[in-house]
C-alpha cells in the first residue's frame, strides 16, 4: 500500500466506495494495533444491554460436553448445529479493553491475562472465537492465538507497536460464512456512525490445543462497509 494511504501500511481496504472509507478507518484502525502503555481514560464505548463483568454465565442443562482430548481446555458443549441464534453471552472487558461476548458453554472457558481462549468445537464455538482471538493477536499482543504461518509473523511485527485507540466498537451481529468440524470463516458486524462496518475472520481447529485459532494464512483481516444487516445475526 501506498504511503500516503490514510489507513496506513497495515490497512487494506477492499471492495468499499469512496464515501464510506471514513467509516472503514474508524473501525479498521480499532481492532489491530496492539496494546501500548498510555495513561488510563474512562472507556467510551456503550454499555451493551447485559451485564459487564458479572457473574460467569449459566450453562443451557440441556447442552452436553466433550471430553478434552488434549491442550488444558475443559469440556464444552459438542452442540453442532447452526446458530441461527447468538449464543447466550455475558460481555466481559477483555483486558486490552474491548467487549467481548463470553458463553458458558461456547467459550472463553479461560481468561489467562490478554489470551481468552478455550472454545468449543461447534460453528458456535468458532463464532465466539474468531473476534476474541483476533484482539488477543492484535490489541493483546497474543501470538499464540493464531495459528502458525509465515503471515502470522508479519502481521505480528506490523501490529506490535501500533497505537492503542481510546474507544472501541460494540460487535453488535454475526454471520457464519463457512463451517466444517476443522475450519470455519465468521463475519463480524459492528455498527459506525449510521453505518456498520464488518470483517471476515477465518479460524480453524488446533487438535494439540484443543481449541479454535486464528487463521492469518490469507492474510490480514480487511473492514468493508455494509447497508443491508438482514442476513446478520444480532449477538444477545
């Protein structure tokens, strides 16, 4: 990218119109750069409609488990149907300083400092994981919550010492775009302004870990913008 490109050279943004760009650099300039020290500020971001920082979350009695087959993740649910719904979630301040939707049987089962990470291995299970994973890699400096690949490296060089914004968005819906038992690919929408901007996370399944990673393989994760949320599902 250009260096006269406002979003700087870690940013690429694809398929968006020109009068939308200002909406995509808010955002897109939110989730990647790792956090730095800096003196503490109140959080601006709005309060979502379920408690912070509460109580974990009940698990649904009817949702069964799995048995750790490796890593140190405990057992969740093995629920492997679609979401056509959110997962119930309890939103938790993520260290670093975003929301983030927990579940009891979905995951983050474990909260070690900036890595959330412990998932179920269910399509709802890489829905809670892929923007947890993406902000324990960018803004939590995690690298191990990506999975091994020349571009995780890069990446990880490129975000390490970029600036902490102030504020961060409310991820407010989903849509699930590929799921397999080893892979799965999840939008993420987040409302700007009177827009809403969304990316494309891809994860996939670490048998030693047990559990989800990011999946930087193709590259960085790209915002575009969007008017039409019909085929989103909103978060609870």
């Amino acid at each position: 990218m250009a260096e006269t490109d406002p979003l700087g050279r870690n940013w690429k943004l694809w398929g968006g119109v020109l009068a939308f760009i200002a909406a995509v650099v808010i955002v897109g300039l939110i989730f990647f750069p790792r956090n730095t020290p800096q003196p503490e500020a109140t959080p601006t971001d709005p309060a979502p409609s379920v408690p912070v920082d509460s109580a974990s979350p009940s698990s649904s009695p009817s949702a069964s488990t799995s048995k750790p087959a490796s890593g140190d993740c405990p057992a969740l649910s093995t629920d492997n149907s679609f979401p056509n719904e959110a997962p119930a979630s309890e939103w938790k301040r993520h260290p670093a300083g975003m929301l983030l939707p927990v579940n009891a049987d979905h995951g983050p089962a474990k909260k070690d400092g900036d890595f959330w990470r412990c998932f179920s291995h269910t399509p709802s299970g890489a829905v809670m994981s892929g923007i947890t994973l993406l902000f324990d890699f960018s803004s939590g400096g995690v690298l191990d919550a990506a999975a091994d690949s020349p571009q995780r490296e890069t990446l990880f060089e490129e975000w390490k010492n970029a600036e902490t914004p102030a504020e961060f968005p409310l991820i407010s819906g989903f849509r699930v775009m590929d799921s397999s038992d080893q892979t799965a690919s999840i939008e993420y929408l987040a409302p700007v302004a009177d827009q809403y901007a969304y990316t494309r996370v891809d994860v996939l399944w670490d048998e030693k870990a047990n559990d989800w990673r990011l999946d930087l393989s193709n590259g960085e994760p790209a915002w575009d913008t969007t008017l039409d949320t019909s085929s989103y599902t909103d978060f609870k």
